[in-house]
C-alpha cells in the first residue's frame, strides 16, 4: 500500500510540459535525418543503439545484456536472383515456363537448397483452425507435394485474433508441414482488407512472409531477413515458397475442371472451398544469394526490492528500428524517419526509465526496459529476446509493449490490446483511472493488431502481455485524425519531426504506463491469462 501511496503521489505532482518536452527530445535524436530511417545494418541504427544504450547508463539501469547493454541478434539476409532462377508447370510431357513477375515468383522465405520437382494439391484457405473444426488437409495426400491455397481467412465464426493466428503464414506452413508438404503457394485474396493498412507480420490475406522485409522474390525486391539460429527458424523444411498471381492462377487451374472465377466468388461470399489435386507438377529451381549480419537488442534493468520478487521480471519493451530509406521520394523527401513508429515508444521506455529511478519509485521485480531490433523484418529482435531472453524465461511474467501509441491530441482515453484477455487489463484500467484516463478495447479489431507486433513474441512463449493506442470516440474527431494519419503517414516520409503531436499527452500516457509497470512489479501474484482467453495455450 506504501507503495502505491508513493506513487499516486508522484502522478499528481507531474510536470506534463516539462516531461513532453524530454520525451520528445529523444524521438527528435531517433527521428532525425541523419537516422536515415534507422534500417536494420544501418549506420543510423548503430547511432540508436549507442544512444540508447548511453542513456541507460545515465539513467542508471543495470546492464542486463549478453555484452553490457547489448544483446547481439545474428541475422540473416537471403535475395532471389530471377534471373538465374527458374519456375515452370510440367504437364502432358510438356514444359510451361511461369513468366516471373506476371505469373509466379519464387520467395526466399524457403530453405531453397536444390531443384524442386513436386505435385500440386489446392487445399483451399490452406488453414487447420481446431477451434473451428476446420482442416483444410483433412483427407488431402500432401506427403512430398506442393500445397496451394487462396491466401484470404477460411470463413468461420471464431475471434479475429484466433483467425489471425492460424492464418499467419507461420502456422499455415506449420500445418502444412505436418500434413507432408514440401512448400507452399499462395493466389492472391479477391477480398483484401478494406481496412486501414497496418502490415505489422503476416496474417490471413497478405502474401506469404512474415514481417515488412518483402518476400526477396521480385525484381529489385528488398532481402528477406530472418534469424540465423535454426531453431529460431519458423519456416524449417520448406523447400519452395511461390508468389502466384492473378493471371498466372489460370495456368495452375487448367485442366482441372474448376476456374480461377469459381474460387473468388466462392472467397468473396465467405463459403468453404473445394480441395483436389492440380495438374502436372511445379519446377523450380532458386539462385539465392545470402548473406550474415548483427543487429543487437538494448537491455537495462531496475532491479528489483524484494528478496523473493527480485528475481521475477516484468519486461516494457518497443522497437527501435525503422524501414530506412525509400525508393520513391515524396515531396523531394525519401527518408522514413519512424517519429510515431517507433522512435515515440522508445522515448517512453527512456522516459520511464528515467522517472522510476529518479523518483526512487521501488519495485518488488525487477522491469527489464527493452529496445527492440529488427521489428521492421518481421519481429525479429523480440522474437529472439523472447527465445533467448537475457533473464530466465520462466521468469517472465509480463511484457507492456509500446509500437507507434499516436499521441496526436489530448489523451482521454487509452485503447488497450489484450485487454480481456489476462489481469493485466484489471492493473491497466486502475493504473488510467488515477490519472482520469478511460480505457477501451482495440476500435479496429478486425486488423488484430494484439498478434501483429511485439509483445507477441512474448505473448507465443506463454507470457501475458498488453499494447497501446491512444483512443477515441467512433465519429469523433480524434477518429479522423487517427485514421488520416495512418492514410497519410503510417510508412512514410511524412512520419517525421515536422508533423503535429500533443507532448503534454504523451507524458501522461507515460505517467499511466508507469502507474501499470509499478502496479505489475509490486502485485504478489503472477499476471494470468483468462480461462476463456485464447493464448491461455500458450502458457507455460
């Protein structure tokens, strides 16, 4: 109670100008042109990594990486080369060569090790949801074959965060693997998302590849990355990983008896698909170029007060890296400086950091403050911090995760992903109503952003975890401020120092994240799942 007592006081006497104005100075370093965007391998992200881990040590923290502050993360970068690669159907004792680009391509997602000669079998939405009763492989001979499918949600009536799940590529595959299949192709959905973009890792209905790094299969596409420790790797044992498109769907449909124009209309009403084997077998065969590289995690730590409690640790974590710099200039400016994503989640973690220590805030656990590499790529920095944490995973018992919060007008009430899910959300509601903060639950779950950033990293390894938007009324103005934001700068030039943000409001967002973080650490209990929450399967 002393504790809490302690720290209500410390809310009330906040100074939000002074605090906003600190807060932004470090998006205003992370943010700048000189960042160049702070892409993964960057000499602009080194210059974050060493500025964040310069402040940690002028905060106070305790070293809690492999090296210091650091975490190195060993990565790896594989690129299709088109043109000394190749992509056919053989039927009728004939080969048809798949023209790249406008019928197929090859991803490097793949383990892409040696020519691929294998059939083909269409297995619809390509989803296993047991949830559901839904097996897309029931019945299906996959053992050495290719699986196609229509990269859209298999329509049943389940949450969008467990839909989302089974349809992320990863456990697409997963369930493919474990059918007998060899590799995988996906046809473009008919039905896209009309929401608005947020491409955070993929999910039912972007193209397969997880993460915004590109699938490295067209011409000038971007590198894949992906972690360099095997078993890191989610996609093990796929030998091919083909992109088809509109048109080159007809090719693989012939001869079969159903048409390109049955599926869609079948996906656009929301109705099951038929599953049969295709004609003829997929050829292939990918020249990838790879290549080796680091990018570290920064990791500081509060230790904890209590002898039985110190032990334990509740992580607050938010990406440091950006996508770098565009191909396309626009309005002459072709710099992605992430200022909202995620340079302002990273300013919160300093910023925090900062006020518990110098407010001598105690905690029973220790709070690990976390910055984040290679989230850009496809969380990959959290995912290894997750599977080879600095600290014993078992003891882990919470991740807050903070990824582009949107303080562009006065905070008055919090959308929280994961709410319901686990206690968290009971210490989230109670942390904002001291400060006369309202909380909500995510305004646009249909983007299932709850497993589409971080803190799911966390979230797959058991550990609860809760992430964060400011919120708003539905027709309110804050809504179209939001939404136009995400319209004209999510990804963009535009996401830079220039644009308009409210910093009073971003320092009593960090003031209810701190109440949060100081109400986990201090709670005797372990933060729970609920028994109906879906990542109850995950714990531990």
């Amino acid at each position: 109670m002393y504790l809490f007592l302690v720290t209500a006081i410390s809310l009330l006497a906040a100074d939000y100008a002074a605090e906003g104005k600190l807060w932004w100075a470090h998006v205003q370093f992370l943010a700048d042109d000189k960042l160049e965007g702070r892409n993964v391998d960057s000499e602009g992200l080194k210059q974050a990594v060493s500025y964040v881990a310069g402040q940690f040590d002028k905060i106070g923290l305790k070293p809690a990486g492999t090296s210091g502050y650091l975490q190195a993360v060993k990565l790896e970068t594989r690129l299709i080369v088109p043109d000394e690669s190749k992509l056919a159907l053989f039927r009728n004792d004939k080969e048809e060569p798949l023209v790249w680009g406008q019928d197929a391509s090859l991803t490097a997602r793949s383990e892409a090790t040696g020519p691929v000669d294998a059939a083909m079998v269409f297995v619809g939405y390509g989803m296993s949801i047991p949830d559901a009763m839904w097996d897309d492989f029931a019945g299906q001979d996959l053992r050495g074959k290719i699986a196609v499918f229509v990269n859209a949600p298999a329509p049943v009536d389940v949450s969008g965060n467990l839909k989302s799940h089974f349809g992320s590529t990863v456990e697409r595959w997963s369930a493919m693997k474990r059918a007998g299949a060899i590799g995988m192709a996906a046809i473009p959905n008919p039905r896209p998302p009309a929401s608005t973009p947020n491409p955070d890792t993929a999910a039912a209905g972007t193209p397969p590849g997880r993460g915004r790094a590109g699938a490295g299969g067209g011409r000038g596409a971007a590198p894949t990355m992906g972690l360099a420790d095997p078993a890191l790797q989610e996609m093990a044992g796929q030998q091919v990983t083909v992109n088809i498109t509109r048109r080159g769907a007809e090719q693989f449909f012939a001869g079969i008896g159903h048409t390109v124009e049955e599926i869609e209309s079948l996906v656009r009403d929301g109705k099951a698909l038929p599953r049969f084997p295709l004609v003829g077998r997929l050829r292939a065969q990918a020249k990838v170029t790879r290549a080796s590289l680091e990018s570290p995690n920064v990791v500081g730590m509060l230790p904890g007060s209590d002898a039985k409690l110190k032990d334990e640790y509740v992580i607050m974590s938010a990406h440091l890296d950006h996508t770098g710099i565009s191909g396309r200039s626009v309005n002459g400016d072709n710099i992605n400086n992430g200022a909202m994503d995620d340079a302002s989640g990273i300013a919160s973690v300093l910023e925090i950091a900062r006020m518990m220590k110098e407010s001598g805030a105690k905690s029973k656990r220790s709070i690990v403050f976390l910055a984040v590499t290679a989230e850009e790529k496809g969380e990959l920095g959290s995912r290894y911090f997750a599977g080879r944490p600095t600290v014993p995973a078992k003891n882990i018992v919470a991740d807050i995760n903070l990824d582009m919060f949107l303080p562009l007008y006065p905070l008055k009430v919090i959308e929280v992903q994961g709410l319901t899910e686990s206690t968290l959300g009971d210490q989230v509601r109670a942390a904002a109503k001291e400060l006369g903060v309202d909380v909500q639950t995510d305004r646009e779950p249909e983007q299932n952003r709850f497993i589409r950033s971080d803190q799911y990293s966390f979230i797959r390894n058991g550990v609860p975890a809760l992430a964060f938007k400011f919120g708003y009324e539905a027709g309110s103005p804050d809504e179209k401020i939001r939404r136009d934001w995400v319209r004209d700068r999510y990804h963009k030039p535009s996401d830079d120092l220039n644009q308009p943000v409210d910093k009073d409001a971003a320092a009593k967002f960090n003031r209810v994240i701190m109440g949060l973080l100081l109400r986990v650490a201090n709670d005797t209990p372990r933060p729970v799942w609920k028994d109906d929450s879906f990542f109850k399967r995950f714990a531990q």
